[in-house]
C-alpha cells in the first residue's frame, strides 16, 4: 500500500521485508529536491537514520550503513539499509524532504515499517527420474539486496560431484535468486542426498536434504535358498531378489530337472519347489517398468542315498587283483568291501579311497587267489547300495612263457636262413638252355646223398664250415636269451620240446 504526504505526494510503502545478513531497500518517490533526511520514529526525539548534510549526526545502529539512492533532480528519495540484522526487525522509519525548510507537512505520519526475517533456500525436483535420462534440480532464495545477492552453492552426492555432465544456470526474478543442476541420472544415485546452501555476508543457511528416487531397471538378479539340506523328493522355497526401482512387478520361474525345463509365471518374490530330485537346477526372471534382469542358475544340493556307478569292476593283471568301487553320493559315503562273505580282508590287501564333489572312490589291492564272489558297499545317513563287482582278465603275455617261446623263434629262423643261403650262394654260372636240365639234376643229387657228386670239395668244405658256425653262434645266442629269461614263480614247468635241424643232411 502506497502513501502519500499533501503538497509533497511522496510515495512509500507501508512495509518493507528485508533478509538477515542482505541490505534491503525502502523505495521512495517525490517532486524534484534539494535535500532528504530518513528518521526513526520515536515519541520523544528523532533518532537520526540517514542525512547526507552531516553524517555525524545519524543513530550510532545506522551509521555508515544507510545511503539514498537516485537522484534527488528527478524525485528519487530511496533509503538503502545494508547489512540488515535481526535488531532491525520491526523498524519504523520516515523521510522529510528539505528538511532545512520550514513547511508544515507532517512526514513522520508517514511511516515504513521494515520486518527482518531470515530465509533458507528451497530446493525442488522433478518427481520421475529415470537411469540414462535427463534431470533437473533448482535451488532458490529469497533476497532483498537487487545489488548483492547471496550465493548458492549446491551439496550432492559423490556421484554427482564426479560427474563432468553436469551443468549449472543461473536465474534473478525479483527478490529470488535460483541456481540450476541439469545432468544425467544414473542409477548410482538413488537413494542419494542433495542439498543446497546460501551464504549471506555473516551466515550461511541451507535448503531441507531431498533423497533422490531415480527409476532403474533390474541391474543384478540373485536366487537365494530359504530352508537348509535338501532330501530328495522334498520340497524347497526360493527367493528371488533384484536390485531395481521400482520392484518386479512380475517374476518368470525356470525349472530344470531331469533334462526338462518348466515355466512358471508368477507375482511373487518367493515360491515353493515341491518333488525335487538331484541335477535340479532353478533360475528366475525379473520384471518392472523399466526393464528386465535374470538370475543365474542356482544348482540345488539334493542329498540322496548311494547309487554305486556302472564302471565299478574288479580286474586281474598277472598275479595282482585290483577292484575299483565308485559311489554317487549326498553327503558323500564311505565304502566297505566284502570278499567272499567276510568284510575283514587279508592282511596282504590295501585299501584306499577319495572323494570328490558327490563321488567317492575306492580302490582295493591284493595277491590274485581263488576269490569269486567281491563285493563293495557304499553308505551314508540316507541309506546304502551294494554290488558284486565282476573280474576281468588282462591279456597280457607272461614272461614265462615269453622265455620258452624265444629260443624256438630264433632256431627256427635260424634254420630259414641256413636253407636260403645254401640254395642260393656260390653257384655256378649256367646258360639259359641248360637251367632246366641242372635244376632236374640238383634235386636228384639232394634226395639220393647229402654232399652233390661232382662238386668242388674245396669249396663245399668251405660253405659247410662257414654254415656250421653260422648255426652254432646262433644257437649259442638263443641259449643265452633262454637261460636270462625269468622264470615263473610256482612248480618247475616242463621244458619244450627242442626243434633239432640236422645240418649235416646238407654236407
């Protein structure tokens, strides 16, 4: 409301807000002037709130503070105030134009009454923020100093403060002054503080904190096991938890079991699994506003009784048994062995077992005897499973009989090669025509005597002694070869029968 003084129409307020800690301005128009005094409204004397003439005389709370501004020329008798403090609250002050005059208006009826109060920012947000897209947040105060206003700085998160896209902006409507934050959200900032501060001259005050909420879709899926130890053929719960906002509105259950695969639909985070059997496997899939997320497949541990494995087997190589025992299991199972009836084995047998993820190994060693019934036991707390395990006979070759079976190879080829030689070394040369006639007359000579009519005897003497030590070293090696062989363990074998070769036929 605006008022004025007759003869002068002297325009003020009635009130003026001024901020704590900013300067704050009492508007003021009139005629054109020479002089103008600003008082404090007292009922007894005039305490002095500015007067140009002579500054000594202004209120020890006013002095160096106050200032008129404009010019007087064209009317303007505007009071500035700066530094407003608290004590300044409920201030009444009035002007008198020309004070050295002597007219008769009656300026202290026309009053201004300054109220101080002190503001914080405020702080507003875009109510839907999404990951990856853009956002805004202002911060803005109140002020009452068009010449100084405060500033506004802003208090984020550390993923804000890190960030390089952020933009800032600046804005002054009237006695507002707001700061602009425009940038991308990221999921890293749900859930994050934010708030802004505005520092006076003498203080500083600050906005309420805002927690972001910024809308992101299913980042990481877990499936989590409510109950213990699983027994085959009991049932299960499973949670499925997905790190999102908002929550899943909507959850799709994969069952995998046997080498089947189901599919269930659902609403809820949670689900019970009845009927499991071991290899199960469950995985989920969760859905919001904004997207998708899938767990990874959860292996459940289905404790079931031994099964003892196909490949279990007994086998015989030489004079050593040796039985390998293989069980499934949950929790793993220890194995027992039975020979013939009796699970305590001979001192000469040695056992050993291992056990990896759900299998145990067990090996049993010993002397080969006369057993034909073995059998291994696999057991744990859900139960056990037996099997007669069957032998096998490796066909290896001993050395026994590898020895005896030498000498004979060797003479034999021995006595190939004798006969080879003597048919084709150190004959003479014959035409074509007569090839046939003397091949006819060798083999005659060959049936009826051992040693040919008419042949050199010099050199027969020679080839024969040259073949006769021939034999007699290879005989000498082989032996050798036989009597280095080992022999069986056991009762004295018979000897083979010697392959003779009577060279003196061919002599």
């Amino acid at each position: 409301m605006l008022q004025q003084v007759r003869s002068w129409s002297i325009t003020v307020p009635t009130t003026v807000t001024a901020v704590e800690g900013s300067c704050v301005v009492v508007p003021c128009q009139t005629q054109s002037h020479s002089q103008v005094a600003w008082y404090r409204y007292h009922d007894i004397h005039y305490p002095v709130v500015y007067d140009g003439r002579n500054p000594t005389k202004v209120d020890n709370q006013f002095r160096g503070r106050t200032s008129v501004l404009g010019k007087a020329a064209e009317g303007n008798c505007t009071l500035m105030i700066d530094n407003v403090k608290k004590a300044d609250n409920n201030l009444l002050v009035y002007v008198w134009i020309n004070p050295d005059s002597k007219p008769a208006q009656k300026f202290y009826q026309q009053t201004v009454t300054i109220i101080v109060e002190r503001t914080a920012p405020i702080i507003s947000i875009q109510k839907q923020m999404v990951d990856g897209k853009m956002f805004q947040a202002t911060c803005s105060v109140k002020y009452s100093c068009p010449f100084s206003p405060p500033s506004l700085h802003w208090n984020t998160s550390p993923s804000l403060k890190n960030s390089t896209s952020m933009a800032f902006s600046e804005n002054v409507q009237g006695q507002w002054y707001t700061k602009t934050l425009r940038g991308p959200a990221t999921y890293e900032m749900h859930n994050s503080k934010m708030w802004c501060s505005a520092k006076f001259r003498t203080f500083t005050t600050e906005s309420q904190q805002i927690s972001l909420n910024i809308s992101y879709g299913p980042l990481i899926v877990t499936l989590t096991l409510e109950e213990g130890p699983i027994v085959e053929g009991g049932s299960v719960t499973m949670e499925c938890a997905a790190d999102c906002n908002p929550q899943p509105h909507t959850y799709i259950w994969l069952k995998r079991q046997m080498g089947q695969n189901n599919e269930i639909t659902s609403t809820e985070r949670k689900r019970p699994f009845d009927n499991i059997m071991r290899d199960t496997s469950i995985c989920c899939i969760a859905y919001n506003d904004i997207g998708t997320g899938k767990s990874h497949w959860v292996d459940l541990d289905v404790q079931h009784a031994p099964v003892i494995l196909p490949e279990s087997s007994c086998h015989l190589t030489g004079e050593v048994l040796k039985c390998v025992c293989q069980a499934e299991a949950s929790p793993n199972a220890a194995i027992h062995w039975t020979i013939d009836g009796n699970d305590t084995l001979p001192s000469s047998f040695s056992i050993v077992s291992a056990n990896t993820k759900k299998v145990v190994s067990g090996e049993m060693y010993g002397p080969a005897q006369s057993q034909s019934n073995i059998s291994c036991t696999a057991t744990n707390s859900l139960g056990s499973d037996t099997k007669q395990l069957s032998v096998h006979f490796s066909k290896t070759l001993s050395l026994g009989l590898l020895a005896v079976m030498l000498p004979v190879i060797g003479l034999l080829f021995g006595c190939a090669i004798f006969i080879y030689r003597k048919h084709t070394g150190n004959r003479p040369q014959s035409s074509p025509d007569n090839v046939r006639q003397e091949q006819i007359s060798q083999d005659e000579d060959a049936q009826s005597r051992p040693c040919r009519p008419g042949s050199n005897p010099e050199v027969d003497r020679l080839s024969c002694v040259y073949d006769n030590e021939f034999v007699d070293e290879m005989s000498r090696g082989l032996q050798q070869i036989y009597v280095a062989a080992p022999q069986r363990e056991g009762p004295t074998q018979p000897q083979a029968e010697s392959v003779y070769c009577n060279t003196d036929d061919y002599c």
